[in-house]
C-alpha cells in the first residue's frame, strides 16, 4: 500500500518486517544494498532519525560513476503532476456515516486539485520557448510569484485536509482507504513544502514523450540542491568513516578532478584523499569491430 505502519495487523507475521529486523541488528558482518538505499540511511542520520543501516566501520561504493545520479534523487525532489488528483479523486468517493456529510472534505479536496492544475499550467507558461523542443524530455522553467504561492497553497490545503480526514467518520470500508490518503497528503505536504527553497534549489520539468501513438507520462516538477556537492562532503566524506568509490569509468584518462568536484570530494584535504588508476586488461583493438551500411 506504500506505507508500513505498527498497526498492521500482520506485523509480527510479516518476512520484510524479520528481515530487516535481523538486518539492523549487529549481528551483520557484511551488508550489500544499492546506492538509494544507502543515501537514505545517510540523509536519516543527517537528520537526526533513526538509522536504517546499523552503525557501519567502512564503505565499499561500487560502480561509483553512477552514485551522482543516486545522490541526485534521493536529495532532489520530485513531484509528479497526477499524484494530487490521484488522492483527491480517491478522497471524493468516501461515504460517510449518517449524520456526517463530508461537504468540507470534498471542497477542500477539490481546491487543492485545483491549486495543482493552476501550478503545473504556470510552469508549462514558464518554459522559455528557446528551450522547447518536441523531442526533449527536460525542460528550465522559473519559479516565479504565481507558481511560489500555488506551491505554498498546496503545503497548506494538504495539511488542512489530511487533518481534516482524521477527524472525520466514513463508513468503515474506507478507513483504510482514508489512512492511505493521509499517508500520501504527508508526503505531499513535506515534498511541495521542500520545493518552496527557491534560492537553494535547481528546478526543471519532465515531460516524457508520448510512445507508439499512446499517451505521454506524467509531467513533473524536480528539483536538486544547488549545493549537493557541499552537502555530500558534509553528510558523508567529513564523517571519518573510510570510504572506497570504485569504477570503470570514474576517472578521464586517469584523472579523477571531474567526479571529485561534482560529489564534493575537492572540499576535503588532499591528505585525506587517495587516488589510483589502473589500465584495462581488456584487449579492445581485438575485440572491436566497426560496422558501417552501404545504404547511409
């Protein structure tokens, strides 16, 4: 369902719930996990929360060259432009008990689908025409007064509702239903909420492109820390914890300068750093071939 609560009534039941049990003991010797899940423990410590890898003496990051684009998403935020009517059209379908009507939950839910659409209608005005291209992907697009206070209106609407929720009495089919809609107007409030750091953000639009005549995904607003490379240094090189980022690909003919300034390894003192390249024992010349068509 997206959420994993201490109500569940299959908690203790539950093999995930064993195994990470078991997991975060200390009992572990080795643990192996991917690059996002390891940047979420790491932005749980930085957070004061609690960890969700046990207390670790030495890392091992393998396939280094792709930890940028792991650090991209898990300290970037993204919002995608369905999510809001996806809860608020789930909201409008509760029955309520008798006595209860839910007319102010179904206006506070429509409003906020509204603010979503006004939202997402200024960011799409705010693409510079320069920049559009049919084909492309990614899109600049500007933060500006109209789309700062639809931001703030939806942080807002989204709290309001997902209290307003708590205390309300559907019939008892859809209280889990509801639960699940206030977990998701949560996530809402805390992502719309970080999107409001306008000076510290980097932000552009996804709009994937329509395949074999179907419907195009899902336009979304993402943003990424101007800063990420300080707040890696902060949050993961500064700590003392040895570290090993290992790769075919992380150094241009043996020079590591680029990947250390975009994951802020420069801001540490060159004695704590150390480099090493090796050649490839893998005979390209004689395992390559070059194809080119006759008919180009």
């Amino acid at each position: 369902s997206g959420r994993c609560d201490k109500d569940c009534a299959y908690r203790d039941h539950c093999r995930y719930q064993r195994h990470m049990t078991r997991a975060q003991s200390g009992s572990i010797d080795f643990q192996v996990c991917n690059h996002n899940y390891f940047l979420a423990d790491l932005l749980h410590r930085s957070k004061g929360q609690q960890p969700l890898i046990p207390h670790y003496q030495a890392v091992i990051i393998d396939e280094g060259h792709k930890f940028l684009d792991a650090a991209r998403q898990m300290y970037g935020v993204r919002r995608d432009r369905g999510a809001i009517p996806a809860v608020t059209e789930d909201v409008l379908t509760f029955t309520y008990r008798k006595g209860e009507s839910g007319e102010d939950i179904t206006a506070l839910a429509r409003k906020l689908a509204r603010q979503n659409t006004r939202l997402f209608n200024v960011l799409d005005r705010n693409i510079p025409e320069s920049d559009y291209d049919d084909e492309a992907e990614r899109f600049q697009t500007v933060i500006d007064g109209k789309a700062a206070r639809h931001l703030l209106n939806i942080t807002e609407q989204a709290g309001i509702l997902a209290a307003d929720l708590l205390d309300c009495k559907p019939l008892a089919r859809y209280r889990g239903r509801r639960e699940q809609a206030r977990w998701e107007l949560k996530n809402i409030t805390e992502t719309v909420g970080a999107l409001q750091n306008h000076n510290e953000l980097v932000y552009w639009l996804e709009k994937p492109p329509a395949h074999r005549g179907g419907e195009a995904g899902q336009t979304a607003l993402c943003a990424i820390p101007k800063k990420l490379n300080d707040m890696l240094a902060a949050d993961l090189w500064s700590r003392g914890v040895p570290i090993i980022l290992t790769s075919g690909t992380l150094s241009a003919s043996g020079d590591f300068t680029h990947i250390k300034r975009t994951l802020g390894l420069d801001r540490l003192p060159p004695h704590r750093l150390m480099e090493t390249s090796k050649p490839s024992p893998f005979n390209h010349r004689e395992n390559a071939l070059l194809y080119i068509s006759e008919s180009v």
